[in-house]
C-alpha cells in the first residue's frame, strides 16, 4: 500500500477514480446543516506550509476538522527554520508529535518525496515547486464530472504558464489516464520543450488551442516565479494570450471556464470570463474540501493500493 500521496504521475486510474467517488460522497456530508463526522476521529492532520497558500491550506483545515481529526497549520515564516532548522529535522519534529497526516508545500520540487520515507505519518503533496499539486487536479476533475458527467473523451485546453505550472503537470496526469484529450496552448516561452511526450497537444495560439474544448482552463501567470524577459509585460500578456468573450467563443458554447486560483483578472481572463456563467471557479474551491477530505481518509484507512 502506498501510504502518502505525492502526486497523480505514479497513482493508477482506478486509484484516482476511488479518490473522486469518495470525493463524491464526502461532498453530501458537506451539504447537510452540521458538517462533521468522525471519520479522522482520533487523528492529527499537521499542514505544513512554506510558500503562501489561501484555497489549499484553508481546505485541508477545513477538512481534517469536518472529520474530527485534530488539526493543525505551520508555517515556514513563523517556525524554527526561521533559526536554521532543515526542511528534514522539522519534519521529524512534526512526525515525533504523534502526527498522522503531513500536509506540505514547499517551493522545492521533490520536498515531499524527500520527506515521505523518513517518517510514519502519511504525507500529502500540497503543491511542490513546479513538480505537481495532486489534490487540485483532483478537484478540477470532480468539478469536471459533476458539470459533464464524466471525463473520457472531453477536450480539455490549459492555458497560460505551462512551464512553472505544477497544477498542469497533475492535470495531465489526471485527465490522460481518465480518458481525456489534453490541449495546452501559451506563450512558447512557457512551454516546456517535449510536452508532447506527456501525451498532449501543444499550441502557441491560445484560439487554436481552445477550439472546440468542453474545459478552458486558465493557469496563472506564476509572477514570483519568472526570469525576466518571458513575455514583455502582463498588457501584452492578456492581448495575445488572455481569453475574454470574444476568445472563449472558440471553445464549445457550453465549455466550463476553470482556474485554480488565485487569478490575476484582466491577465489570464477577462473579469467578464471569470463572473460570467461559463465559470465554475467557485464549484472547484468548493470541491476541494470534499477532496482533500476523501484524501485524508483514505490514507488513514491505510493508503492507496499498488
Ligand atoms: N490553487 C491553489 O493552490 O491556491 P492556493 O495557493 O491559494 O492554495
């Protein structure tokens, strides 16, 4: 059994489909008036965030309390690695104090891979680097199945910055194995070379790449992670790449508009495209505390069979 969830890449589709059932049912318990349940009765959930977060710290607290677990968040600014303590000595701390669950985020891609076989606790990938984010694929995919009834066959265009993206990098891997066809489409400069190779198309007119599509997913323009000179500024960004209503008129007339947040508006969409009644950016936040929820649970009951 594999007791961590570190990304989408080394998870089977049957895996991933058992995550979103659960996901699926976890989202009725959110839905009656009292939202709690004892499934993580017992249990301690510690997040542990080195880069800022608003959606995915919050949701993972959220959960782990709707579940009764005892639940807890830390942060790099307000911790001992302020004093020179390593990403690995705070992680044997955490784990020494009876934690069942880790949550972690770090700028580092492979932080937690390095972290998982070092301690007891289950460790969940919270977003490393430009490596993977596995539970916001996770809740892209359920929104998708509840808006479209399921994923096999859809077309599916990212847009934006590929290159320092770990959201796509899980999405692809998600979306593939569910049957998906995968289109991405930004300035090349934010392309990795050999994107092919993950099994998508890719193109460098964002028209081209949304043709058609039943999802048009935004991806940010990740500021604090650019070398200068990547495009020449935001304005010349959103002329050429960001889509407004003209652009999402390409895509299917009933195509879901998804981010994962947070959106730079007037950059990646238009605020008409993020308001409009395409979007379903505010379902995905909603669908990631029912996801993190069946994530949680499911490690605690032993983990991902192999
Ligand atoms: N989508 C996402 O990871 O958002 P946060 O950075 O707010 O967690």
């Amino acid at each position: 059994m594999k007791k961590d969830l570190l990304g989408l890449k080394d998870l089977s589709a049957e895996n991933i489909q058992n995550i979103l059932d659960t996901a699926a049912t976890m989202k009725m318990i959110l839905q009656q008036p009292t939202k709690k349940t004892p499934h993580l009765q017992g249990k301690c959930v510690v997040n542990l965030f080195y880069e800022n977060s608003t959606r995915t710290r919050l949701s993972f607290e959220l959960a782990a309390k709707y579940m009764s677990a005892t639940a807890a968040n830390i942060t790099a600014s307000g911790s001992s690695v302020q004093k020179g303590e390593t990403l690995i000595d705070t992680a044997n701390t955490i784990n020494a104090m009876g934690t069942d669950i880790l949550v972690m985020r770090h700028s580092m891609s492979g932080a937690p891979h390095l972290i998982a076989p070092l301690v007891s606790a289950s460790v969940i990938n919270a977003g490393d680097g430009m490596d993977e984010h596995p539970t916001q694929a996770l809740l892209d995919m359920l929104t998708i199945i509840e808006k479209k009834g399921g994923i096999k066959g859809l077309k599916v265009a990212i847009i934006g910055d590929i290159y320092h993206s770990r959201v796509v990098r899980s999405n692809i891997y998600g979306l593939t194995k569910l049957g998906a066809e995968v289109s991405v489409g930004g300035p090349s400069t934010l392309i990795p070379q050999g994107m092919e190779q993950m099994g998508v198309k890719v193109f460098k007119s964002v028209h081209e790449a949304i043709v058609d599509a039943d999802v048009v997913m935004g991806l940010r323009i990740q500021l604090e992670r650019q070398k200068s000179g990547l495009f020449p500024s935001l304005r010349e960004y959103y002329r050429f790449f960001g889509v407004d209503e003209k652009r999402l008129k390409f895509a299917k007339p009933d195509a879901l508009v998804m981010h994962p947040g947070p959106v730079n508006r007037g950059v990646e969409f238009s605020s008409n495209v993020i308001d409009g009644d395409q979007s379903v950016i505010n379902e995905q936040v909603t669908n990631g505390v029912a996801v993190r929820m069946a994530v949680m649970y499911i490690l605690s009951r032993g983990g991902f069979e192999e």
